[in-house]
C-alpha cells in the first residue's frame, strides 16, 4: 500500500473569487519577520540575536551560528521555525556570549542585525506572530481587487487555520511515518528515533487530524455549534459553550473561535455531534485517539488549536510582475492559509522544505 500522504486543505472560499499566481520564486519574494512577545531588557546573561537569513532553515542558522560563536547548538534558543526558502527576520538567544562579539556576525546567507542582552532564554512560541511580505508572480493587474476583496474577508472572518505543508515534512513524508509510529510499538520506535524526529513525526498525525476537521468545518469557522469547546484569543484558555446564541456575539467580535483537536491525552473532549466529527477525522487515519497514551518523550500531549485565526494588516499593491500582499498572523498560523484563499492554485508539497 502507498504511504498515505497528508490531505490536500480546501479553501473557504469567498465570493471574490480566485486568480493564478505563483509565489517563492526567489527568495525575496517571500519574506517574514518575527513579532516578539515583548523587547529585550538590554541586561541579563542571555544574549538575543535579531538575524536576517536568506535560504536558510532557521535550524541551519542555529548550526552556522554554533559554528562561528564556538558553542553547542543546544544552547541557543528559538522562538519559532522560519521558511528556508525565503528571507527572515527572527530572534534567536545564547547564554554566556558578549553581545559585542556577535554584533555584525554574517554568513554567506546571514546576518546579525543587531545584539543585545534579556534575563531569559528564548523557547518555542515564545513569540506574538510573524509579518509577512509576499510578492504573487503572475497575477494580472486585474487581480488586485480580487487580493483586496479576499484580504478583507479574512481580516473580518478569519482565515481557516490549516497547518501549512511544512508541517509534514519532505513531500508529507512525516505523516506516514508517524501513523507508523501509532500503529506499531512506539517504544520501539523511540528507541531508533531521535527525540526531535520522534515529537516530529507523531506532530504530523496531530495536524492531520486537525486539518480534517477544518475542512469539514470549513463553512461554520465562525459559528459555535452545540458541543463545541471554544478559544479565547487574548489568552488562548478554552471552555465548553453551554449557550450558543449568548457566546456568538463574542464570536463576532472576533474573542472567541470554535477549536479543533490536536489528540493526546490533556486535550479536552468536545460533546454532540462536534465530539462525533472530531472521532471520525481520527477513524479515517485508524485511529482512536488512546494510541496517544503514555507515548515515550512525553510527546504529543494534546491540546485545542483554534479553528480560525485573524489576519491583521491586510494590504495589497501592484508591482512589476505581478502583486505584492502584505499581513500579520498570530504565533502558530501558516501564511499558505490566506494565500490558499486567492490563489486558484496554491502550491502544496514543494520540495524546498524545512
């Protein structure tokens, strides 16, 4: 049997319509910028790096700074994971290092911008979200009023919250094995795995389950249904809706969402027929959801991830070529969401992966 690659995410879809348009074609026509949760202080024993990399996978930078700086690799800390084929902006941190001696550090595809101390180390997610500048090769002139129309709707409604192809590894290898993982001996497995892949591969189950569930609920992201756990934005709590009709005014103002599962087992159960749909997206893949249970690593733990998340400032313009877009997105959120909303064909497993 072949490996089961990862299902292909279907756009809500707005009544603008879609235009063709290709993105990635050089580096700079993908670029993303962190937004840090806050400033660093200027003092401490922890040294943040604000780098830009060009056509790098941000933990090929970890590996190239080490390098140069002379230092294990695990004692540099990320916010998050940044596209390779693209040109980022992020902050990166390392104990015990002189801001002065990183200050102006390049490499053939990096830079540090700039140097400067805090008291904590950075952690995965430690971040608010990421700004994104993308130019969409291509596009006709025509297509800037569709961009616009698009952009709006999602800064209104939201964007499906879909994982993005990276999620899932090389050609969505990743997801292939992790079901592996599940339906073998996981002990076993960890056994052959480092402990990064091992977290890895069973995280590409977790989005697939999740992804399902979005598209089955592609049309109702924002609306509560009875049974349904919702997430509350400013501070990511989630609680089970007792009244619908009360909770959607907060659902209007964009406070609240409905959530989806990433399975494990400290991940709150949903009820009705919401808790069915969520059971049937573990069933198409074989599973129960138990397969998740005293997993080695204490990996894949299980959480709720909104449904939809907000688009913030939205733009889009003519350039030579075709369209530039710009927009942010919360920590966690993939731009290929909003770019799946406009473009007739958005490009999905490409080669050029993290």
């Amino acid at each position: 049997m072949p490996p089961l690659k990862p299902t292909r995410p279907v756009p809500r879809g707005s009544s603008a319509g879609f235009f063709a348009g290709r993105y990635k074609t050089e580096f700079e026509d993908f670029v993303v910028e962190e937004v840090p949760a806050y400033e660093p202080s200027g003092q401490g024993e922890h040294t943040w790096l604000w780098v830009e990399k060009r056509g790098l996978s941000t933990l090929d930078l970890v590996h190239e700074l080490a390098a140069a700086l002379d230092r294990d690799e695990r004692h540099f800390g990320v916010a998050g994971l940044k596209d390779a084929r693209a040109i980022s902006r992020q902050w990166l941190s390392i104990d015990n290092v002189d801001p002065a001696r990183c200050a102006g550090l390049a490499g053939e595809r990096f830079r540090v911008l700039r140097a400067t101390r805090h008291g904590n180390k950075l952690r995965l997610g430690h971040l608010r979200g990421n700004r994104f500048d993308i130019v969409l090769r291509g596009a006709a002139p025509g297509d800037l009023t569709i961009a616009e129309q698009v952009l709006d709707d999602c800064s209104r409604r939201g964007v499906p919250n879909y994982f993005g192809e990276q999620r899932f590894g090389k050609r969505g290898a990743n997801l292939q094995k992790g079901l592996d993982v599940l339906h073998g001996d996981p002990r076993q497995a960890a056994r052959r795995m480092p402990r990064r892949v091992f977290g890895l591969v069973l995280s590409a189950v977790q989005s697939e389950v999740f992804n399902r569930v979005v598209m089955a609920r592609r049309d109702t992201l924002d609306r509560l249904l009875p049974g349904d756990l919702a997430f509350l934005h400013k501070n990511g709590a989630v609680f089970p809706v007792v009244d619908v009709d009360k909770e959607m005014a907060r659902v209007e103002r964009f406070e609240l969402s409905p959530s989806g599962p990433m399975p494990g087992p400290d991940m709150l159960q949903p009820s009705g027929e919401v808790l069915q749909l969520e059971q049937q997206a573990l069933r198409e893949l074989s599973l129960t959801g138990e397969e998740f249970r005293d997993l080695p690593f204490r990996v894949a733990r299980g959480e709720r991830r909104p449904l939809r998340v907000p688009v913030g400032e939205a733009k889009a313009s003519l350039v030579e070529g075709g369209l530039r877009v710009g927009f942010t997105l919360p920590k966690g959120a993939y731009a290929t969401a909003v770019l799946r909303e406009m473009l007739a064909e958005a490009i999905w497993f490409r080669d050029e992966q993290e």
